[in-house]
C-alpha cells in the first residue's frame, strides 16, 4: 500500500515534463531569492496561477522547486554582498560574509550549498518519518506555548551582540519597539501612527529588513570607496570552488549539521514561525556548543553550516503540519495549499491515507529538488561569482534599485518606499555607531509574535500562572531562564580575557 | 497605413459582431486590486474570478495584492484610481466591520457595486470536547456557565460579527479570543485551545470527517450541497445568516457602459464549467448577482450588520 503509493507518486514526479517544470522552477527560485528585497514567497505566488492549469502533483512539484531552491538563493546575496537576499538568510551574512571577503568566496558559497543541500535531505527524512506525530503536537501547542518559546528566543540576542552587550539590547528594545507601529495585532487598532498614511499600515518586516541590511550595507561599501583595500572590486578575485572537499568538509561537522537541521524542522513545523527564525536560532545553538565561540562572526564554517542547514530544514518543517494535517506551517505552505484546493484535493488529517500518491509525491519532489538545487548551484557557482568581478559603481546601484523593486512589490504600497529610506538611514546611522542589526531584526520578527500570544493566552484564561503549570511553556521558560545565565556568565569569562587587547572586528 | 487598415477592419469586425457592444472595452489588460494578502481565500477566489476573466474578455487580469489593515489600504489604493474600468477590486462584509468600527472613513457606498460573484457559506463549529457536541447542548451549557465558552475569531472582523450574531440570538455569554484568519482558528479549535469558531467548509471539512470538529450549523437558507447533514442555523430555530460574500466593485464615477460590459464579461466568466469547478472546490457556493441585484443586496446587508455591530465594540 505505502509502496505502492510512493511508486505512483515517483511516477508522477519522474515525467519528462514535470522535471523539466521542476527546473525552471528551481532556477528561479534560486534568482529571485539571491536578488536582495525579492523573496521565495513572491517567487511562489508567481507560480501560483501557472499550477492552475497542471495536474495537482505536477504543480505542487513545480512549487516545492521554488521553494528549496529559494531557502538556497538567498545565500548568494549573504556570502558576496553581505546582505541577506531572504529573511531567512539573515545568520548567512554573519560568517560567510567575512569568509568570503577574506579571500575565499568559492568555500563560502560550496559550504553553504552543501548545508542547505543536507538540510534540506534531513528534514525530508523526518518529514517522512515523523510527520503525523510532530504535527500533532504542533498543533496542541496552545498561546502559552508560543509566547515561552519567543521569550527563549529573545534570548539568543545574546549571541548576535557583537561586541558589546549593551548595544545589542539597546538594538533588540529598538527592533521591539519599530514593531509596535501600526495596527496592533489583535484589534487592529492604530498605534504610534501619529495619524500618519505612510505609519498606518505599520512596518513591513521585510521593508526593515531590506533597510536595515541592505541599505546600511550598500551605503558602507559607497563609503569605503577608493579606500584601496578592496580595489573595484567588492571581493578579491580568487576563485577556489573545491566542491567535493567541502562536501566532505561539511559531512566533517555532522553533530551541527544534524542539530541545525532539527532546529529547522522543528521551527518549520511551528506554524507561524518559519526559516527567519530558524537561522538565528540554530547559529545561537551552534556558537554556544562551539569549543571556539568567539571565531563566529568572523569566517567560521560552522557558522555557515548551521545557518544554512537550519533554514533549508524549515522547508521540510513547514510541510509537517501541511501533510500530516493539512495546516500550513508558513504562508508559502499556505499558498500550496490553495494550489491543491482548486484542484479538488481536499487538504486535511486524511490526505496521507486519502491522496497517497500525492502526500508521498511531494516527498520524493522535496528530494528531487534539492538534488536539482545541487546540481544548478554546483553548476553556475563560477556565474555567481561574477558578481564579484563588476565595479562597485555598477553593483551598487543595481542592488539598490532591486530592493527598492522588491519593498514595493511586497504590498504594492508606495508609503513603504519612504518608509525603506528612513529605516535604511537609521540602519546606516546604528552600524556606523557599531550597534549590531541582527537584534533589532530579530526584535521586529518576535515583538508581534510574543504580543498576539501574550493576549491570547490571556483572553483565553485569565490566570498568568498557567504559563508555568503548563509543562511544555514552563520548559521552556526555564530554557530561557538557563540561556541568560549561561549568556551572562560567557560575557564575564569573555570580558576577563579580552580585557588587555580591544577587539575591533565588526560584530556581523 | 497598415494600422489603418487594421483600425477599420476591427471596426467592421466590431459592428459585424453586433451593436451596443459597449465600445471596445477591455481592451488593455485590467488590474485587479485584492485589498488582502496571497494565499488567503479572497486570493484564492479572486485569482480564479481573474482566470475567468481572461478567458472571456482575452485581456490579462493580474491580480496584484495589497493587504493591510483589514483590506482598506489596497481599497483607499483603489478608490484614487481611474474610474475607467481599468482597475478592478473586491469588497466583502469586512469592509462593513472595518467602516462601522472606525477603522476606515471607505464604506461600500464609496464603490460602485458590478457583480457578486462568490458566497462562502460560514458554519458554527465546535471543537470536540466533553460539554457540548451541539447547538442545543451548547447553549445549556454556555447558560449554566456564563464566559467559560472560549470563541475563536477575528477581532473586529467578520467571523467576530457572526459569534456575536449567534451569541446575541442564544442569549448567552462568550469570552472572545483573537485570531489573525481561518485557518489559526480551525488550528487552535483542533487543538483545543478554544472551544468554537466560525469556519468555513474549505477550511474545516477535512477536520468534521476525522472526527475533529463538529459543525453545529451553517448560516444558509436551506442546507448546503457540500453539507447535507448539518442543519441550518434557522432549522434550529434561529434566523440567522452567515456567509462571506465577495463581490467586484469599480471606483465611484465609473461609466455605466463600463460597469455592464464588465458585470456581462463577469457573468460569462462565472458560468464557464473550469471556473465553476475551481470556485467550489475553493468553497465557494453558486452564485451570481449582477449589478442591480448585488446594489440592493449591500444595502440590506448595511441595516442587518447595524444591529449587531455594537457587540463588537466591547
């Protein structure tokens, strides 16, 4: 039966004409993440008519190649510009950046292709394994369960401080605070708009994304200028691929691989979180297990190998409450689901015993496009780093006119145009005052989160104390608990051996 | 000259084809304006509604999204454009909610009304669990224990204007917990998070046949095709009507030959077989109201969401 449905599946996937869809597809999901302020979600929703008219599993196929190669793409941007190309590709930037600036773009570029590649095969596996399970304990997790885990994951804003701690905080309360504008999440009710039109719909996350990481950087590379350190060119033209030995040279970290994948997969499968938290969290896992925590942030594989392999896994996470119960982990899932629903497929707790073929098609599409995401990478490595060899003046301007493209066509909103100027001035201001941007980010992303759950958790019982007599929420609360102290305790130790020499490498 | 010939050929074309052929509209692509995000299902509908209407009328229909705050960005977006007919957009009842709520100054009336074009019928749906498996049973129990029935909606939005409709017709008293759209309150009523939410069959079917969810009732006149068993709202003994309805509206100004050419393209697109197929299997119900009729129905629909909006200010 489950054989059988697996071989009816693969045969469908396995059609001339699907793979080649697939490839295409995989292609551009691989461009338009790599291009700063496009992300894998408008990649998918351009796809979304185009599968109206294809079989159901053919579509969502065509769909899942987007998808995977889009949690690759935005690598692309990270490791040679410095600027996420995808939210969930914000971690990428902290080592691969300085890897590649420091003369070794080709590693960076193979390291995180190969994480994303194996992040994407284990999530699969689980996928596979475990989806029913996980997706029902997923879905029992109620708002108190929530609003636990995003106070555990404020605190890895201690890991992406940089160099001083108080600065980071002071980022992390100024991405909270950025996150309170506009309609609140639960009412919809205006705050802090000042009756504003351009305040009023509040700030897009990925607009202060794109502002924050983008414009403050391309804003840094006008200013080092004719600087002589780095000529023209935004990289030091040395390309070295060595695809095979890094593939080793990754599998040489299975524990991190491993671990940042699970990270992954579990987030994913939390509907509402997704890939940009994933990455953040599984580098914090990886910097605080890491013997040599203090090389991150400086060019260490490890930090490549977790943030990649943490947000390809989310691809297979997010699929987890989709199959299993028809619940869509992210708004890409949701997306695919409305692909299968016009179709016909009713997408529910019954698809895996209803739709075999399909559910276990979309497994052996996931493992399909990640091979084809290889093997495009691998191919047109040498491509990407062209980028590196165009003049600045040519480079700069191209990537600031593609995020302000992609600000806009998120919400089709030109209020949010201005709004990306101004966020990109004040992230411009805060990196020249060495505050790191990463906490404010990760600010943004979890201030609404930890409020909508907050006041759910609260509408739904009035007694706070459930917080911590449920077990799961309290677990986690003590997780948090233990990750400041163990934070707090490391800066110490780090202060009491770095008191002699002032460090003055960049934070991210 | 070959642009004349051309030119004079699409004329003759034109007069050949048969008279009052209001102009030559569409005969430039038409941009589709849906005030909410991708994914959800007025992107859904609206997207199929879109396909449709290429077919019909050979013009692209892209659809471009403009979500936020409840739908009013994109519709005060809208209600600046052109009134050529060149941009089209999509009300339903959250418009009324968002107007009545003071969220927006737009009403209905600042549009003109072309067709509606999709009903989702809404259900009452209870979450599976010790105290109630129905609607009568619900009601006892929400009697006995005023406030502990947990309601998962929308604040201020159109599945809130449903709860209070039933909790005003039960007499009864529900605490309400907020939720961004259908599908985080089909997911909290699974897990058990909150005890009933109004759905959607789209949305919570697959869960009524595992045995997850109970559908205690749908706000239709009669029951509907997809739901055989579950009795209407008014069979219970309260009349009431819950349905998402979608519809498409022009910016005020529009020319009447505009508006009927399109509300006649639409009615061509809707009762194609592939476009009906598509709509109900996104759970839409039948449905078809042009002009005149969709005018009259937004009206009543103003007087019946008037006296119950006060419920939702608390």
């Amino acid at each position: 039966m489950m054989l059988d449905a697996f071989l009816a599946g693969a045969h469908q996937v396995f059609a001339f004409d699907t793979l080649i869809y697939m490839l295409i597809g995989s292609i551009a999901g691989i461009i338009a993440a790599a291009i700063p302020g496009f992300t894998v979600t408008m990649a998918i929703i351009l796809t979304l008519p185009l599968t109206f008219s294809m079989g159901p599993l053919q579509g969502v196929s065509v769909m899942l190649s987007v998808y995977v190669g889009g949690y690759t793409g935005g690598l692309i941007s990270a490791a040679l510009l410095g600027i996420p190309g995808t939210p969930s590709s914000v971690a990428t930037t902290f080592d691969a950046y300085p890897m590649a600036r420091g003369g070794e773009p080709g590693r960076a570029l193979s390291l995180g292709v190969w994480s994303s590649f194996f992040g994407t095969v284990i999530s699969t596996i689980v996928l596979i394994l475990a989806a029913p399970p996980l997706a029902m304990i997923a879905v029992k997790l109620g708002p108190w369960e929530y609003f636990s885990l995003i106070v555990f994951a404020l605190t890895i804003v201690a890991s992406l401080v940089g160099n001083s701690l108080m600065r980071g905080l002071i980022a992390g309360v100024i991405g909270l605070g950025l996150a309170t504008i506009g309609p609140d999440p639960m009412m919809g009710q205006p705050r802090l708009t000042f009756e504003s039109s351009i305040l009023l719909p509040g700030l897009p996350f990925l607009v202060v994304l794109i502002g924050i990481f983008a414009i403050s950087q391309l804003m840094g590379e006008v200013e080092d200028h004719g600087k002589g350190n780095s000529s023209d060119a935004l990289i030091p033209d040395v390309i070295e691929f060595k695809t095979w030995s890094v593939m080793r040279e990754v599998l040489m970290h299975p524990v991190n691989l491993v671990r940042s994948s699970l990270v992954g997969v579990f987030i994913g499968a939390l509907p509402g979180a997704g890939g940009s938290i994933a990455n953040l969290l599984a580098y914090d896992q990886a910097k605080r297990s890491s013997k040599n925590p203090e090389e991150f942030g400086k060019g260490t594989p490890d930090g490549v190998i977790a943030s990649e392999a943490g947000n390809s896994a989310t691809a297979g996470g997010g699929l987890i409450p989709m199959i299993a119960l028809g619940i869509p982990g992210s708004a890409v899932d949701a997306i695919l689901m409305a692909a299968l629903m016009v179709h016909g497929i009713s997408v529910g707790p019954r698809l895996i015993m209803d739709n075999a073929d399909l559910a276990y098609g979309m497994f052996v599409a996931m493992v399909v496009s990640s091979l084809m995401m290889l093997v495009v990478c691998v191919l047109s490595m040498r491509l990407f780093l062209r980028v590196t060899d165009i003049p600045k003046q040519f480079i700069v301007p191209t990537v600031m006119i593609c995020c302000v493209i992609g600000a806009f066509a998120l919400n089709n909103r030109v209020t949010d145009l201005y709004l990306l100027g101004a966020i990109g001035l004040v992230g411009y201001g805060l990196k020249s005052l060495d505050y790191p941007l990463a906490p404010l980010v990760l600010g943004v992303i979890l201030g609404p989160i930890a409020e909508t759950n907050l006041r759910r958790a609260l509408m739904s019982d009035g007694d706070w104390t459930v917080f911590f007599t449920r077990p799961i929420s309290a677990v986690l609360l003590a997780a948090a608990l233990l990750s400041v102290i163990f934070s707090v305790r490391s800066v110490l130790k780090m202060r009491k051996k770095d008191r002699p020499a002032t460090d003055e490498q960049d934070g991210d | 000259m070959f642009r004349k010939i051309a030119v004079a050929a699409g004329l003759l074309a034109a007069a050949i084809a048969g008279p009052a052929q209001a102009q030559d509209y569409p005969e430039k692509p038409i941009e589709f304006i849906v005030p909410w995000g991708p994914g959800g299902g007025s992107d859904t509908l609206m997207r199929i509604v879109a396909m449709g209407l290429t077919e019909v009328t050979g013009q692209p229909v892209p659809i471009v999204n403009m979500p936020g705050v409840g739908g009013t960005v994109g519709l005060a977006e809208f209600a600046k454009r052109p009134a050529d007919g060149y941009t089209i957009s999509q009300i339903h009842e959250g418009l009324y909610t968002a107007n009545k709520l003071g969220i927006t100054e737009l009403s209905y009336k600042n549009f003109i009304p072309v067709a509606l074009v999709t009903s989702s019928p809404q259900y009452l749906v209870l979450s599976k669990n010790d105290n109630f498996s129905n609607l009568e049973e619900l009601k006892a129990y929400a009697e006995a224990n005023p406030g502990a029935v947990r309601a998962g909606v929308t604040l201020g939005g159109v599945p809130h204007l449903h709860m209070a409709m039933i909790e005003e017709a039960l007499g009864v008293e529900f605490s309400y917990v907020g939720f961004r759209d259908t599908g985080e309150r089909i997911r909290a009523a699974v897990g058990g998070n909150v005890d009933i939410v109004i759905g959607d069959v789209a949305s919570a079917s697959e869960f009524v046949k595992n045995g997850d969810l109970i559908f205690a009732g749908v706000g239709t006149e009669e029951r509907t095709a997809e739901e055989p068993d579950v009795p209407t709202m008014a069979e219970q003994g309260y009349d009431l009507s819950m349905a998402v309805t979608r519809g498409v509206v022009l910016p005020a100004g529009t020319p009447d030959e505009i508006v009927e050419a399109l509300d006649t393209a639409l009615e061509k697109a809707m009762s194609l077989p592939d476009i009906r197929e598509k709509m109900t299997n996104a759970g839409s119900a039948e449905i078809y109201l042009g002009h005149e009729a969709y005018k009259a129905y937004l009206d009543k629909l103003d007087s019946e969401v008037d006296k119950v909006v006060g419920k939702l200010q608390g």
